[in-house]
C-alpha cells in the first residue's frame, strides 16, 4: 500500500511560512557567527535568532497540545524543522549542538 506524502492546506502553510522565516531571519545566523573563534561564542550570538523563533511562534510547533503548544503530530515539527534548514541552516527546532555552522571549515 503506498503512502500518501500529500501535504494538507495547514501543513503547506507551515511549510511556507517555516521556509520564509529560513529566509528572512535564519540567513542572518551565519554573518552573526562568522568571524567568532570559539563554539560557545557562535552559540550565545544565535541568541536574537532563537528570540524571533519564540515571537513568530514557532517554539509552539514544538511542544505537543497537550501540554499547551500547537505540535499535534510529529509530522508538523518535522516538516517545520525541515523548512527552516530548507537553505542550508542549522535548524533551531533540531536539538542545539555546539558547533562550525555551515559556512565555516
């Protein structure tokens, strides 16, 4: 029985504005970070990214509903952190790691 991988009008949205938010505001992260020397460094300057994730409400994607967020399925994170590391970027809904970012050796 083959699988269904159509997107339903909620996930396309979530889809687009995830893939606009990469664009807009996670484009930014590599030129914040770029000429920083140590991980710790690199990762504390990601701070203002992460605060416009919060505001734009994209934290709440993650948490499931029934515990107050807006994640009901696993599906909907998964598509959201997929959009948001759609250019190349380090998703912020994918566990944080101390590391070079894209851009880096």
């Amino acid at each position: 029985m083959p699988i269904d991988f159509t997107l339903n009008d909620n996930q396309q949205r979530l889809r687009r504005e995830a893939r606009q938010f990469a664009k807009d505001v996670l484009s930014g992260v590599a030129v914040a970070t770029r000429d920083l020397p140590s991980p710790i460094e690199r990762f504390v300057a990601t701070r203002p990214f992460y605060e416009r994730l919060v505001a734009e409400g994209f934290l709440r994607k993650c948490i499931p509903v029934s515990v107050g967020g807006d994640c009901a399925g696993l599906g909907r994170w998964w598509l959201a952190a997929r959009q948001s590391s759609a250019n190349g970027f380090c998703s912020p809904f994918l566990p944080p790691r101390v590391h070079r970012w894209p851009h880096s050796p």
